[in-house]
C-alpha cells in the first residue's frame, strides 16, 4: 500500500501559491510524489493544504527536505510547514 503525505502551510497568496504549486507537478512526479488533493481553507484563506501519494518514502523526505523545494516555497511565499507522513495499517 501507498504511503500519503498531508502538507499543509500559511500562504502570502494563495492564487500565486497555486500557480507555483501546478508548475511544480512534474518536479513532484520525478520524485514519485502524486497530487491527490488540494484544499484552500474557507476560515483561513490563505491556508493552503495538499494531500500527495508517495511510491518511495525515502525518496518523498529527500524531496521535502530539498533545497530546490525551498526555493520553491519561497517563490510561492509559503511559511509554517507541516507535512505528515501517513502510513496505512
């Protein structure tokens, strides 16, 4: 079974978040990251949270944990990360 993951983040906008975040779908895909879901937060409105299926969870944190993507989550003005990795049982 699929390991998931559940990013979520405060962002300074979330449209400009979202255009950075689809442009990035391929750099995700090459790390065997697959979108499932992305939410925006109807209380918080520049909350954003995204729900991604992991082939490899190794390869998944080396990717979070990248610097490319934080250059990326710079771009897209993200602060306050979370991500959770979520194992099935």
């Amino acid at each position: 079974m699929a390991t998931h993951v559940l990013w979520q983040a405060d962002v300074a906008d979330f449209n400009a978040w979202l255009q950075v975040f689809r442009e990035d779908r391929k750099m995700r895909e090459a790390s065997g990251i697959r979108d499932l879901h992305v939410w925006k937060d109807p209380d918080q409105r520049d909350h954003a949270v995204a729900m991604f299926e992991v082939a490899d969870l190794d390869r998944a944190r080396k990717f979070f944990d990248s610097e490319e993507l934080a250059m990326h989550h710079e771009r897209g003005g993200v602060a306050h990360i979370q991500v959770k990795l979520l194992e099935p049982v």
